[in-house]
C-alpha cells in the first residue's frame, strides 16, 4: 500500500544531502570538536561553518548561535536563562519594591514554553498569558497593557505548530525594544518556511529545531543576540562560550547547517509551490465534505499548514482511519498525542471542546506532490462521511435540521 505523509509538522525526513553531509563526521571525520589535535580541528571547522549556515538563516551573526538538542531545550534555556539570570534584577529600578519578576506569554505557546511558564509561575514568577482572537493572533495592544515595571521578558512564537498562524512579530519587536524587555520567539515552526530576520523582528532570543527543516532529530539551535545577559542552563564545561556545555553533536550540527542553507535558498520556491498544493487540498475539503471549516482561515499563516474542523467526526477516530488508508495527518501537535483533553490551540481560539476534537491538522512539505494532494482528497471525504453514519448523534442532528 501507497503512503502519503501529510504530517510534516511533526517531523520531517531527513534530506539526502544532509545526510551525505553528515556521513563522514559518523566515521573517519570523529573527532571532537574541543580538541586542539588536527582530527579535532577538522571537527570544529565544520561546526563553525554550521554555525554560520544557521545563522545566514535568520539574519544572525555566526557567534550568536548556540546549538542545543532541539526545539525544547533552547525554548527552556531562553525562558530560564532570562528569569533566573542578574538580568531580572539589572532591568528593573534599585527600589525594593520591585524585586518580582513578570513574564508575558500567550495561551497557545508550544508545551516547551507553556509548562516552562507554569514552573516559573510556582516559583513565584508572575506571569500573564495573553489571549488570542479566534485567527489565532495576539491583540498588541493587550500586549502593551499587560507590561509591568518588573516584566522582564516577552515569549510568544512566531507560527503556531497547529494552525499555523503567524504572529505580528515585527510589532511586538517594537514594543518590546521600546520597553526595554527580552523578547524570545519560539520559531521552531517558521524557520525555513516564511523569511526570518533577527535584525527586522528585534527579537532577543529565538529557538529552532533541526527535524522540522528536514534535518535530524536531536539537534537544535538557540540565537542568543550579542549583549543578552542570558543564564548559564546547564553546568560542565567551557564549550559554545559557556552558553551550552557538552561535547559537540558534530554530525547533528553539520546536518542542522546544510539544512538551513538548502532551506536558505529553496525558501521562495518552496513557500509558494506548497501554499498552492495547501489551498487545493484545503478547497478541495471544503467542496467535498459539508459543514467543514478551516480553523484561523483569516489569519496569516505559514504557507504549508491547514487545519480543519470536521462536524459529527472523532479526530482520533478519523486519524486511525485515514491512517489504515494509508494517509498520515494529526489531530494536533505530537507531543500532545494520546492526551485525552482537546487542544488548547483550538479552544483558546473559541472552538467548543467538540469541535476541537473534531478537527485535523494537515501539514505539507518540500516532499509532498499534487498526486499525494489528489490522493488526500480521494480518501478523506469518504473517511469523514463513513463515520458520520456510524454517529448516532450526527445522524439526529442532521434528521432535525
């Protein structure tokens, strides 16, 4: 049977020259980047030039990239290494009335970010999670309203992982730099898909991940803009400027920087052959199942994603019927699979807990062609409407209409 993988949200496959990037650094290129030994040096010249791969990516300098083992360590590292760090204290005014600290977030953060807030928030971090309107994107002037003397940092991503939607983060830059506070962006879901410049959005800190641009799992990246008083958030030794001790993951690192220069340059292309394959299938679900919908369709959003809510329908159920078709999709984001309450993206964007159990995430990548779109749309309407006939509850709703 035929596969099509429409999940690329989630993960996404590891390019054939990244991987032939990688290859040698497995075997005869070993050694270890710290070593002042010829083999060791080979090593660190190929982590170096990684490093400026990643941050031609994003408008970076070379030396403000820290690399980590992915998106969730470099979001923990930004939130923890700002709020535990002198800065906390360095940003506010001497009087002792000050001491607290703030930080503001959204409701629709990844759990990387959410349950880092939740931890701070029990240690007595102040913290405020700005609601979203029903595209998904954050009021600025909530934003501005809720800054505090004693806020200390911003975090709110760039693209949501489950709906896609792209936050005004230039804006939310601007407000931050005019207040004088941090601003991270968790951009684990934009990088490589819509153009990033650190410089342009006036963020502080900024997270990747390397297998959601087609590098392997494992490796990731923290840009850390010059000056930012950030916390050491681990403890060894003197590697990557003391920011991230540890020996080097070589072969990781060389993989995450041939894949963002491949996305460097593919980026325009991609973006705009993806975006129409996503509003076909996205049009084509919409023309063949009744009553669908897709979640935050007024909102800008990266050009690969669509979420859909389908009436009558058990996400999961659908998942596992697409999936015995041979159709890879998700109900939400993988790391919240198998959690029985409905995504908290859905509902903070107004969805009723039924209609966000009820709802897809299709996500499309460099690898996706218009026959796996066709087959999508071959396989899905049927799957939606053999399970509305085997609801008893759809089937009295639509009776009494």
């Amino acid at each position: 049977m035929s596969r099509v993988y429409l999940d690329f949200n989630a993960t996404t496959p590891v390019e054939p020259e990244v991987l032939d990037a990688m290859l040698p650094y497995f075997s005869v290129e070993f050694g270890n980047a710290a070593s002042i030994h010829t083999p060791g040096q080979r090593a660190r010249a190929a982590v170096e030039m990684a490093r400026e791969q990643v941050a031609s990516l994003i408008g970076a300098r070379p030396q403000e990239i820290v690399f980590t083992s992915g998106g969730t360590e470099s979001d923990n590292h930004a939130i923890f290494g700002i709020l535990a760090s002198p800065v906390a204290q360095l940003n506010l005014a001497v009087s002792s009335a000050r001491t607290a600290r703030h930080l503001i977030t959204t409701t629709i953060e990844h759990e990387a970010v959410l349950n880092a807030c939740q931890a701070l928030d029990k240690e007595g971090v102040a913290v405020t999670y700005l609601p979203v309107d029903r595209s998904g994107v954050v009021d600025v002037d909530r934003l501005r309203a809720a800054i505090r003397p004693e806020t200390v940092l911003i975090t709110i991503m760039h693209a949501n992982n489950e709906i896609g939607t792209v936050q005004p983060l230039e804006e939310i830059g601007r407000i931050a730099k005019e207040a004088d506070i941090y601003l991270h962006t968790d951009a684990v879901q934009s990088a490589g898909k819509i153009p990033i410049d650190v410089t342009t959005l006036q963020v502080d800190l900024l997270s990747l991940s390397g297998h959601k641009l087609c590098a392997p799992k494992g490796i990731g990246a923290l840009y850390v803009r010059g000056g930012t008083r950030l916390r050491q958030f681990l403890y060894g030794g003197h590697h990557q400027r003391g920011f991230r001790p540890g020996t080097e993951n070589v072969a990781g690192i060389v993989g995450l920087g041939k894949a963002a220069e491949i996305a460097r340059h593919s980026l325009e292309d991609d973006a705009t052959r993806i975006a129409l394959l996503r509003d076909k299938l996205q049009q084509g679900l919409l023309e063949r199942v009744p009553q669908s919908r897709v979640n935050a369709a007024a909102a800008p959003r990266t050009p690969n994603t669509t979420n859909l809510v389908f009436p009558g329908v058990e996400g999961e159920a659908l998942l596992i019927a697409l999936d015995l078709k041979g159709l890879a999709c998700s109900t939400g984001a993988a790391c919240s699979s198998g959690a029985i309450e409905p995504s908290h993206v859905l509902t903070a964007i107004g969805l009723a807990p039924e209609e966000a159990r009820a709802s897809l995430r299709f996500s499309l990548g460099r690898r996706t062609t218009p026959a796996d779109i066709d087959f999508a749309l071959s396989v899905v309407p049927a799957a939606v409407a053999q399970l509305r006939d085997l609801s008893p509850t759809y089937r009295k709703a639509v009776e009494t209409r």
